[in-house]
C-alpha cells in the first residue's frame, strides 16, 4: 500500500514538473514580448518627396538627432511621387508598431479633396510631433532681366501666353495656388509647370524651361546664394532675416502669405508608450543645435508642437483646404 502510495505521490510529482515546464516554455515568448523596448530596431521614415527638397533636407536633420534620443537609427526612404500620396498610402498600410513614420505636408490635407486616395488625414494617421512651416520665395534666374516682382508682373501682363510658371510639388500645390491666387488678383492667366520636387523644377529654370518659380526657401537658397537663382519676393508675413532687402508680397499689394506647418505621424493606433517615446524623441530633437543651424540657414526656425497640437492644426487645415481648392476649381467633382 505504501509502495502504491508513494508511486502515486511521484507520479504526481512527475506530471507537475513536466506541466510547470510547459507553461513555461509556452509563456515565454509573451514574457520576451512583454519586456521587449521600443524601439529595438532601426525605423524608417518615408519621404514623400524627391531627395534636396525642403522636406528631405529638414527631415535628415531631425531623424539624425532624434535617433540619438531614440538609441536607433532613423532610416530615411524616399518614396516621391503624386505630391506625397505614395508615402502616405504606405504609412497608412504599415503595422502600428512605431517602426514606420512619415514627415505630413500640407499635401496630406489638400489630396482627398483633388482626388480619390485610399487614406484619411484624420482617420489613419497618429500626428506625434509638429515641427516646422515652410517660407516660399518668388525665384527667377540671376540672369533673368526681370530684377524686380514688377517687372516680372508688367512682362506677364504683357505676354500671358508666354507666362509659364514651376508648381514644384505638382497641380494643386502651394506653389501652384499661391500663384493662381495673385493672377487671379491680377486678373491674369498664366500657365502652370507641374514637377515632382523642387530639383527638377530648379533645372527647368535654370534651363529657361520656365520663367519663374515660387519654391522652398530651404530648396532654393543654395542656389540664391550660390549665385544661380534670385528671389524677388518672399510668400511671408515678415521679411526674412538673410533677405532683408527683398519684400513680402505683402508689402507689393498681394495680401497672401504662406505658413504652413508640417511635422511627423505614424500610422493610427500607435501604442501610448510608442507615441510618448516619439513625442519626446522629436521634442529632443527639435531642441538640438545642428537642427537650429539648419533651419536658420534656410530662414526657418524650430516651431514644436506637441502631437495633440499638431493634430488640431491637421483638422483645421482638412477644412480650409477643401474651401480653398474648391474655390479654383480644383476639387473633385
């Protein structure tokens, strides 16, 4: 009876120890997951537009220095094309884990309502951090006879067939509205180049494919300074500080300025912990001195705003851009 017993208690035993086991080789997985931190790999940042662009070069910058904050590398992709809607249809479609980002343009907000797209500005991004607007400046060739926005205006006036303008990021876009408001204040027509990027539209010009561009400060001022291009007007409230010489279209008679934030999202549904680590990751970031450096020397400067600003900004903007792009026909029907 004994030995019966204590082969019952062993056996017991036996089954405990090969269950405890079990569980333990089942759970595991979860623990590793459970203790895994954000981020324990590189993440990619996929840009909307071409390489030298405002955008590109400011998000190099801001990636550099919120990896550091981070402990992994910020990975940039380019994937240009369609005025940024590749890149955002990929942060749509990418997991909600933080390994995906995206800098959001303005050109997020105007899509939808020029065409059909498969995301939603406000329905399938998480806005984490807003980092900067974008001044633009009239551009011509430095060998352009036109050494003033008067002279180009009077030459427009006189030869609107001739006029043919750069629309940087494409039809539709700041560039390209901004011009259309003034010619419509003007009571002109003059006919729009689309190009995929700033650098395509600055070798047009260079090339006399065009007359004249209104781009990126931070995309042209190489070129301002480096003697290929010139500015005659500034799209701002002020004057910039590089620039004092050169007036705002304010200033000419043009009430129209453009300020247009842009910043960083991931895909909706970003974990509370992911999101506060890039939140603060991108904060960091936009305090770092190389990041000041750079914006200075394209007339920007940090303007950080926290994810649920950034956000508020985005809601506005759907909004406005829909009244505006309807107002010139170009919203879809």
């Amino acid at each position: 009876m004994n030995n019966k017993m204590n082969a019952r208690v062993l056996s017991r035993r036996h089954y405990l120890k090969r269950s405890v086991a079990a569980s333990l080789i089942v759970s595991a997985p979860f623990a590793f997951a459970a203790d895994d931190k954000y981020p324990s790999k590189s993440i990619k940042m996929l840009v909307g537009f071409p390489p030298g662009g405002a955008i590109d070069l400011i998000s190099r910058s801001v990636a550099i220095e919120a990896s550091k904050k981070l402990g992994q590398t910020i990975v940039i992709e380019n994937r240009s094309g369609a005025s940024g809607t590749i890149a955002y249809n990929a942060l749509k479609n990418s997991p909600s884990d933080g390994y995906t980002l995206a800098p959001v343009t303005i050109t997020a907000f105007r899509a939808p309502v020029i065409e059909n797209v498969t995301f939603d500005p406000l329905q399938d991004f998480d806005y984490v951090a807003g980092i900067t607007d974008i001044p633009f400046g009239v551009v011509v060739k430095e060998d352009s006879p036109f050494k003033t926005w008067a002279d180009l205006l009077a030459w427009g006036r006189a030869n609107p067939s001739q006029m043919m303008y750069g629309a940087a990021a494409g039809l539709g876009n700041t560039s390209h509205l901004f011009v259309e408001e003034v010619a419509a204040k003007e009571n002109l027509k003059w006919t729009p180049v689309p190009f995929r990027g700033t650098t395509d539209c600055m070798q047009a010009l260079l090339s006399s494919q065009i007359v004249f561009t209104v781009d990126t400060i931070a995309g042209t001022s190489g070129l301002i300074k480096g003697g290929k291009v010139r500015i005659l007007a500034v799209a701002t409230d002020a004057r910039l500080p590089s620039w004092p010489q050169i007036p705002t279209m304010r200033e000419l008679g043009s009430a129209i300025s453009v300020n247009n934030l842009w910043g960083i999202a991931g895909p909706k549904g970003l974990p509370t912990s992911v999101y506060q680590t890039l939140e603060a990751a991108f904060k960091f970031a936009m305090e770092q001195q190389s990041v000041i450096a750079l914006l200075q020397s394209v007339e920007q400067k940090s303007l950080y705003t926290d994810g649920k600003t950034f956000r508020a900004f985005a809601e506005r903007s759907v909004k406005e851009q829909k009244e505006v792009l309807t107002k010139y026909g170009f919203a879809k029907k």
